[in-house]
C-alpha cells in the first residue's frame, strides 16, 4: 500500500530545485485504509477472533503474540518506508529532469512584465 501511496502522490518542481508533493485522496485513502485493517485486526484479536488466530497461529508455527505485534510493526514500518523509496526515487528523477520553468521578460507597453513559459507539454486533464 505504501509504493501505491507513493505513486498516486502528485509530485512538482518549484522554481528553487526543490521537488514538491502533494497527497491527494487516493493516497490518504490508501493510508487511512492500511492503518485501518490494522487496527481492526488488533481489535478483532481481542474481541472474539482471538480463537481463530491462535488456530492460525498454531498450524503456521507462529509462537507467542509478540510475533504478531512486531509483524504489525514491521508492516507499517514497510508501508511507510516503501512510500519513501518511492516519493524519494519520483522526486530524484523529476529533479534531473531539467528546468520545468524558464522565467523569460516580455515587453508589454511603458511596464516589463515577467512571463513563465513552460518547456514541457502541460499535464492531462485527470477526469
């Protein structure tokens, strides 16, 4: 969930180099939903569904319920660092990519103007 978190964050360059990014719905859903399944696991655990896990448990060999703890540890510990990588590899990519912006002066009349002028095609409109 964190690599998906990560590519449906919107990424952008400012004009100083540095890459921003912005998470959109999707991506806060995707959050929301893994902290989520989570927490109702542990939950669940402790409200009835505590047979079926140590049945779980027992025929795959996992012992004691600090394996669990620390496999949902692990797992948000992987959701977040996973989105990371990908945010990070996104934002090293979209960094060497070149001035997105060039800032050129125009001449309108007796005022200067500055005009941004873009060197690549402009996003899709997303329906």
């Amino acid at each position: 969930m964190g690599g998906l978190a990560g590519l449906a964050t919107q990424l952008r360059r400012a004009r100083d180099r540095w890459v921003l990014g912005r998470a959109g719905w999707l991506a806060a859903g995707l959050w929301v939903t893994g902290v989520g399944a989570r927490m109702a696991f542990a939950f669940a655990a402790g409200h009835g569904a505590g047979p079926a896990i140590a049945r779980f448990s027992i025929a795959h060999q996992i012992t004691g319920s600090g394996a669990w703890v620390a496999a949902l540890v692990m797992m948000a510990t992987a959701d977040v660092l996973t989105r990371l990588v990908v945010l990070f590899a996104r934002g090293r990519r979209l960094a060497a990519a070149g001035p997105a912006i060039v800032p050129a002066p125009v001449r309108a009349g007796p005022r200067r103007y500055l005009c941004v002028i873009s060197l690549r095609r402009p996003p899709r409109a997303r329906l």
